[in-house]
C-alpha cells in the first residue's frame, strides 16, 4: 500500500528452511507474482482509507524524527506519545484511525505489533478524556430544504447536472463516494423508475455490490427519473462515469467527480438558497442520506425497509439520524409545561 512498508518475506535465503526460502534472481515471471501480489493487497482496501492509511503514517514518521524515535517498530511509549500529540488538535476518529494505520504498517512488516499495548490502550483513553470533542453528526436535509435546492438549478447543463445529483443522492440515501462512482452504466430504466448498481460502498470492502430501487416520483419538480432523464440527454455518453466535471465554456469532462465536489456542488447551491452552511449543524453531503432516512421514519415506514434501502447493518446508526432531526419536536421539555 503506498506508504506504507511492503510486506515482509517470512522466509530469507539464510533460512534453515527450504521451503521458505526467497529465490535469490526472481524469474521475470516471479517478479511479476510478487507485483501481482502488491496490487491485489492495495484492493483489499477502499481507496480513501488507502489514501489515509498512507497520510496517517507518514504523520506518524515525521512525528518519529523530530523527537529522534524509532518509527519502525515502534514501542508503546513511544505510540502513546504519538497518540497524546495529535488528540490535541485531532478528532477521536481521526487519532483511532492514525492508530490503526500504525497497527497495519508493522503488520505489513512482519514485527512485532505495539499497538494493543495496554499502555497504548490507557493513554488512548485517557487523551480521549482530555482532548476529545463530541461527533459531529451530518444534519439531515429535509424534502423542504431539498425542494429549495432543486429551485436554485438552472435547466442548463450545469443545473442539470446538479439536479440529478442532488435527487439520486437523496432517493437513494447515497453516501457522496457512492454517487461519484457511478457510470452510466449502472443505471438500469424500467417502465417504473430504475434500478441503480451500487459496484461498492463503505460497508461492502468485498465489493458484492447491492441495487436499489428508484421509482418515479409523484411531482416532476422532485422526480428523480426525471431529472435523471435529462442530464443523461445533455451528457449523451452511454458508458463512463455519470456524474462528471463541468467547465466555465458549459463542456462535459471526461473525468469523474471526486467525493469532495458533491460537498462543493451542494454548498453552493445552499448558498444560492439561502441554507445555513456552518455552526453545529454544518451542511454535508451526507445530509442528504440522513434526509431521506428522517423523511421516510416521519412516514412511518418500517425500520428494516429503510435499512434495506440505506443498507445500514446497524438500527443504532440509522435512528441516530433520526434523533438529531427530530431533538427538539421530541423534546420532552416541551412537555413539561414551560
């Protein structure tokens, strides 16, 4: 994985054990097994956690030479000194997972992991106790909120596109990654609506992939078929990815958007409808994936088909949008007689 160590030969030629042993001049052949192998190992995990698996490390070595210790491998103390260091200007989230980049780099390596040291553990906790910050919850962005976006998108190609985006990502309680993956390809018309590929997600690193069903809706202002529909007759490819870069000449581009231009796409137009965009209740992508689970529990519809549809495995994790949405309507100090 890049960034990380590669991984370590269990055998060596100086190994007493011939059938461990490393050929000294690979075959041209061999040397392609072992590349082989190096890729194969990069898929077994998403490419954003590729991306911070390797930032995390190498956080974590620069931390290593200015304090003058040794990165690999590393001892306990030396970790948990690491740990303290980034908690004070680092989410919880953020330092568990610069934790599990420093378990696998001396995995990877074939030493000896320090990591579920009990000292490692203790101080883990006990800088979560000094510097930790409560999770940020993305806040839902209701079918209201979400009918005032749509009214900011223009019937140009840039609206359009917008339009499209913000209706799928909200019907089908997509996360940002799910929906910049998407080709055109993985949308499937049927007479009713469509049935949408997801190829992988965040909670599917096997990548057995999952479909989801969209059908068209009663109002053609929040129909997502519809808009749909119409950016597919402005983008005219018929593979590629769907959702693609726009220029300032009105062009499609060829390349696909990244998680963060959904975040960009839907902060601007928050701003032409005049959405908060800051403060506890920060606007993110996510919102609309919280939204839509909110919208469909206000309509009583039952846990397991909205975790059919999200494809949560955790009920916990699904109510939890639920709860921030509705922490005042449910209050019971509203009921107290204030």
């Amino acid at each position: 994985m890049t960034g990380l160590p590669a991984p370590a030969a269990k055998g060596s030629v100086a190994s007493g054990d011939a059938a461990a042993q490393w050929v000294a001049e690979p075959t041209e052949q061999g040397l392609a097994a072992l590349l082989a192998t190096e890729e194969y190992l990069k898929l077994s995990f998403a490419p954003a956690t590729q991306r911070a698996y390797s930032t995390d490390w190498k956080d974590f070595m620069a931390f290593c030479a200015a304090m003058g210790f040794v990165a690999m491998p590393a001892t306990p103390k030396t970790i948990s000194a690491y740990l303290v260091h980034s908690s004070k200007t680092r989410s919880p989230a953020t330092v568990r997972r610069r934790l599990a980049a420093i378990r696998l780099a001396h995995r990877l390596a074939r030493v000896a992991v320090p990591t579920d040291d009990p000292e490692v553990q203790t101080t883990l906790r006990g800088a979560h106790r000094r510097h930790g910050r409560p999770t940020q919850q993305a806040a839902a962005i209701r079918l209201a909120d979400l009918r005032r976006l749509l009214a900011t998108c223009e019937d140009d190609t840039v609206g359009r596109r917008d339009r499209a985006l913000l209706l799928l990502g909200f019907a089908g309680a997509l996360r940002r990654s799910e929906i910049v993956a998407l080709d055109v390809t993985d949308v499937v018309h049927k007479p009713d609506g469509l049935r949408l590929r997801i190829r992988r997600s965040k909670t599917d690193q096997e990548a057995e992939g999952a479909e989801v069903g969209i059908p068209r809706g009663k109002h053609p202002a929040t129909c997502p078929i519809r808009a749909l529909e119409a950016w597919l007759a402005t983008l005219k490819h018929r593979t590629g990815p769907l959702f693609r870069a726009v220029h300032q000449s009105g062009a499609i581009g060829r390349d696909r958007l990244n998680p963060a231009s959904v975040r960009f796409v839907l902060l601007s137009r928050a701003g032409r409808a005049g959405l908060p965009v800051a403060g506890a209740s920060r606007l993110t992508a996510h919102g609309l994936r919280a939204g839509f689970i909110t919208e469909a529990y206000d309509r009583g519809l039952r846990d397991r088909d909205i975790m059919g549809h999200s494809r949560h495995r955790d009920v916990k994790t699904m109510h939890g949008y639920v709860r921030l949405a509705r922490l005042l309507t449910d209050s019971p100090a509203g009921q107290v007689g204030l």
